[in-house]
C-alpha cells in the first residue's frame, strides 16, 4: 500500500474543502439549521408528537442524513470530475498508485469532509431542539457507513459525468427528492396504506428509519432492515467502482 | 537565463555512479515491443510499433497532427491501454510492475493540464507525495529555482503566464526525480525565448543523467536538441535514425548550373560528375555531400570540366535540403 500518494490525495482533497471553508462547510450547516428553525422551533411547535417524540427531535435524523447523502455525493463528484474536467488527472493515472489508492484518497476525504458536517450539524441541532441519543455508537456507525457509501456514489457520479449538468443531476433529481420522500420529515404510518407501500421501495426510508432509531429506539422498519440496506449499497458502490477501473471506463481508454 | 540543476538529487555522484552501472548493462531504458492500439469504433492509433530508447539519451518522435505520438507516450506512461505488445521501463513491465515503471516517470503534457486555485508550490509538492515520495522541500525549491519559478512559489496557478504555466507543468513531472521525462510538444505555442530556455532545461537534465522523449512538430526543435530521431506516421514509426545520420542527408546539396544554351544530353566529359539535365536541358543539377569535407564537394573540378568543354554558365545557385523537407517528403510517400 502506498499510504504517501493516499495520504497526499487526501490531504489536497481536504485542503480543497478548508480552502472553500464558506462553501463547503458554512453553507450546508446553515441551510440545515435554517430547517430546523423553521420546521423544528417555528411549524414543529405546533405539530404534535410523531413516534413519541417531538416533532422538532423527529426531524434531526433524517435532515442529517439528508445533509450527509448530499454532501458525500456532491464533495466526492466533484473531487474526482475537476481533474477530470481540467485534465491534471493525467498525474493521478500515471502515478505508481492502484485504483485502491486513488478511491481512498478521494473517497476518505469526501466521507471524512461529510462526517464532520454531520457532527457539526448535530451540535448545532441541539442548540434548537432537546434531543437525546440511545445508541451513540450505532449512530456513529451509520454515520460513517452512509458517508463512505454515499461518497463512493459521488465518485461514481463523477466518473460518469461528462458535464457540469450531470454532476448535479443525481444529488439534485435524485437523491434530495428520494430522502424528503423517505421519511425525513414525516413517520411512513402518517401516510394511506398503498403509499405506505410504494414508500418501501425508496431506499432511503431504510437509511433515514436505521438512523433515526440510533436516537430513539424506534423507526419506520426493522433496524436490521436499515442496516441490510446499508451494507447492500456499500456493496453495489465498491462492485461499480471496481468494474470502471476494471474497464477504464471514462479514465483510460 | 541561467538555469542550473546542478543542485538536483539526480545529479548527486550516487546517482551518477548508478547510472553509470545501469550504462554498463548496456539495457535500454525504454523497450517497446509490437505495440498496436485500437480504439473502440476501430481507429488503429499504433501499429505494431517496437522501438528501444537508451539510457540518457533525448529522443524526439516527429509526426503530423493524429500520427500517433501522443497515444505512444500515453501507453508508456499508463494513461491509456495497449491492445497488444508490451512495454519496459527500466526493464519493468509497465502493466505488471506498474508501481516501479511508473516511478521512473515524469510526464510534462501537451495541454496546460493545471488546477488553478492551488499555489505553485502546493501543486509541485503534490505531485511529489503523489508519487509516494516523502517531503522534500529543499528539492521543491531547488526545482522552482531552475525553472524560475521561486518568486512565484505562492502564486495561484491562474495567476500566471501562459510560459510560467508550462514551466509549472516541467516542476511536477521533476518533483519526483524522475530517470526518464516525457515531454509533449513541450514548447507549442511558446515564444522563441522561452522555447531557447526549455531547451537549456532539457540539455541539463539530460547531462544530469535523464532520458528525455519529447515530441515535437518543429523540426529546428528536434535538430537542435535530439540525439536520435523517429518518425511516426498513421500510427506506425517508419524510421528511426541518428540525428547524425539524418544530419548527413541533411549534408546532400544541390547546385544547379544555368546554361547559356540548352543541351540534348550530359556531355560524355562529364559522365565523372553525379549531374543531372534538366527537362528543358537549360540546367544541370549537381548533387554534392558537404560533408565530406577531407575528399572536396568535386565543385572545383565540374567547373573546371565545364570550361575545357566549352559550356558557358550563365547562372548558378545552390540549395540544402531540410530536415523539415526530409520529414515531408517521408510523409508524401507513404500518404
């Protein structure tokens, strides 16, 4: 393992992120507290209890994991499509370094970068809303396993575009509709029964209800469903990644 | 402009003395081997290509726009996929020992491939832990030093030159200590005085020891810097020669006498000079190797020869094919 090239690929990825510290950092700790603020203090005041806690607690999860999916995927697209994009990837594919090496350095960064937003957010939810936490190591756990996962689909989206267009269009159309509508603001049982359905098949549902029983002991499905669900996306991202670099596709012709 | 690089670990006696061992294997650096490339859609880009660059030497590729020279570099270097035939580096498969061919390499690209919100020394310093090398500041500014670079060591790379930039792109592929350095149209689009100082840069790198290929489409380039020249055309490298052997084609001049009167034929007086008729017999053409220097051109002799028969010169001029001509007319035949 050539720990020197992972960790220079990573130390410039995370360079990158305290060099644009208003964009990367600033600006989805805001947006997310700007939801907490309105939904949590302001609307949430007026809802009653989902699942036995208030709706301001309710909604953290899952607007965490919505920060968390949609930085991961936005911070690790972006890493890997700007060399791309500009052409100094030519350095990256010539360098004494395996495909490991290169998805290490762009993919810990990404999820390392996600990861302390997460925290961040967290402690800052908790200034706006009494919260607690049941299984902080569970939690903990989710955490970095949707931070790496979802990072590893950011690098994937970033090998895959081909234009600044399709760099947006899976966080954008996909991702951030798939998580409101996965039970991010709401518990599925408010829903009707066939809607209750359909909402199984969104795979967010299980990472919003995994995550948000880490903090009360109860979601939407079975925790061991959430954490299937988490493992099975981890595992189609590395199989992905491991076919570009099988086939070269979009690096090396 | 001075540009030293006697400062760099590649000149060190170490250095020196392991290359002079590797030098007495008698290996060459680079051994390509029956190398084809077809890209999907079917464009054959290399064809069956072999070829094996020495230990420091400068190499120059020539071809036209598509020929294939970049595709030959980017194989070697790992950027793209060889459909078939192999590649040494060093005597390092660089598919199966892809960690310690890649090692040796410093690629200057022909595009000015830069991040431009990093500062020059964080870049150049990248590109050193990018190729598992540990810290070296004293070597990053050595380097940013010979390039003229140092001033602009905390400059972003969107703040400089168009020249500087290049010049950045050099400083990374040397900020590993390359042994070998490929550089790609490293002067297109670079004015002459910057052109003349790569050229000092590369002469010094190559006496420090470092096989150089580059490609180029100017010709001067090649002449003034190469040791040996190929040239590839339509993906297949149709010749491979000693600058001094190709220099000594370059030594073929024509001198063409204007006649007062037209002739039918050579006059047998003359059948001891290589002379040629022209079509409408107003000129004979003499072909000539200035060269040879110890036996004379034979000028002295034809004109000689001319007078006792009686053929008045109403005119003459002389003319030195190029290697820029040499190149061309390769080009035409096989076109």
């Amino acid at each position: 393992m050539n720990l020197q090239s992972v960790k220079t690929i990573y130390l410039a990825e995370m360079s990158r992120s305290l060099r644009t510290v208003l964009q990367s950092i600033v600006s989805p700790v805001v947006s997310t507290s700007l939801y907490f603020v309105v939904f949590g203090a302001a609307i949430g005041s007026r809802i009653s209890e989902v699942d036995g806690v208030s709706y301001g607690a309710f909604i953290v999860p899952g607007l965490i994991m919505l920060m968390l999916l949609t930085q991961s995927v936005s911070t690790a697209s972006f890493g890997i499509f700007f060399p791309r994009f500009s052409g100094s990837i030519y350095e990256i594919l010539s360098a004494p370094i395996s495909y490991l090496e290169i998805v290490l350095g762009f993919v810990g960064a990404a999820a390392t970068k996600s990861l302390i937003l997460g925290l961040i957010v967290l402690g800052t939810a908790r200034l706006f809303v009494p919260f607690t936490i049941q299984y902080p190591l569970v939690m903990l756990l989710f955490l970095v396993l949707t931070a790496l996962t979802f990072s590893l689909l950011g690098f994937i989206i970033g090998i895959w575009a081909d234009g600044f267009e399709k760099l947006q269009l899976v966080p954008l159309l996909v991702v951030t509709p798939l998580t409101f509508l996965g039970g991010t603001f709401y518990s599925i049982d408010m829903l009707p029964p066939f809607w209750q359905t359909v909402t199984l098949l969104n795979p967010m549902v299980y990472l919003v209800s995994g995550f948000r029983w880490s903090f009360y002991g109860s979601g939407d499905v079975s925790i061991w469903a959430s954490a299937f669900m988490i493992v099975a996306f981890l595992g189609v991202s590395l199989a992905v990644v491991n076919w570009i670099f099988k086939t070269g596709y979009r690096l090396k012709p | 402009m001075t540009i030293s690089f006697n400062h760099l670990p590649t000149a060190t006696p170490e250095a020196g003395a392991a290359l002079g061992e590797a030098e007495a294997t008698g290996s060459p650096m680079i051994q390509v081997e029956q190398l084809d490339k077809v890209f999907e859609g079917g464009f054959q880009a290399l064809k069956n290509v072999s070829l094996e660059i020495q230990r420091g030497e400068i190499f120059a590729l020539l071809g036209p726009n598509g020929a294939g020279k970049t595709t030959l570099i980017s194989v070697i270097c790992g950027l793209v996929r060889a459909s078939s035939g192999t590649v040494r580096v060093d005597g390092h498969d660089n598919v199966a020992d892809y960690r310690q061919a890649r090692a040796m390499i410093g690629l200057v690209p022909q595009e000015l491939t830069n991040e431009a919100f990093t500062t020059v020394w964080d870049t150049v310093s990248f590109s050193r832990g990018l190729f598992g090398k540990p810290r070296n500041p004293v070597h990053i500014e050595n380097v940013l030093r010979a390039l003229t670079l140092w001033e602009k060591r905390n400059n972003r790379l969107l703040e400089l030159s168009g020249g500087m930039k290049r010049r950045v792109l050099i400083a990374k592929a040397l900020a590993h200590e390359p042994k070998v350095l490929f550089l790609d149209e490293p002067t297109a689009g670079v004015d002459v005085e910057l052109r003349r100082e790569m050229w000092e840069v590369v002469r010094q790198l190559r006496d420090q020891g470092v096989t150089i290929i580059l490609t180029t489409h100017y010709i001067e380039e090649a002449e003034e810097m190469a040791d040996r020249i190929g040239v590839i055309l339509r993906g297949e490298l149709v010749l491979v020669e000693e600058k001094a052997a190709l220099m000594r084609q370059l030594g073929r001049k024509e001198l063409t006498l204007h006649l007062d009167h037209a002739l039918e034929q050579v006059p047998a007086a003359l059948a001891g000079h290589d002379l040629a008729l022209s079509e409408d017999g107003h000129a004979l053409v003499y072909t000539y190797d200035v060269t040879r220097q110890e036996e004379g051109t034979g000028i002295a002799g034809l004109l000689a020869d001319l007078e006792a028969t009686g053929i008045r010169v109403k005119d003459l001029h002389t003319r030195q094919s190029s290697l820029e001509e040499i190149f061309v007319s390769l080009v035409r035949e096989r076109a």
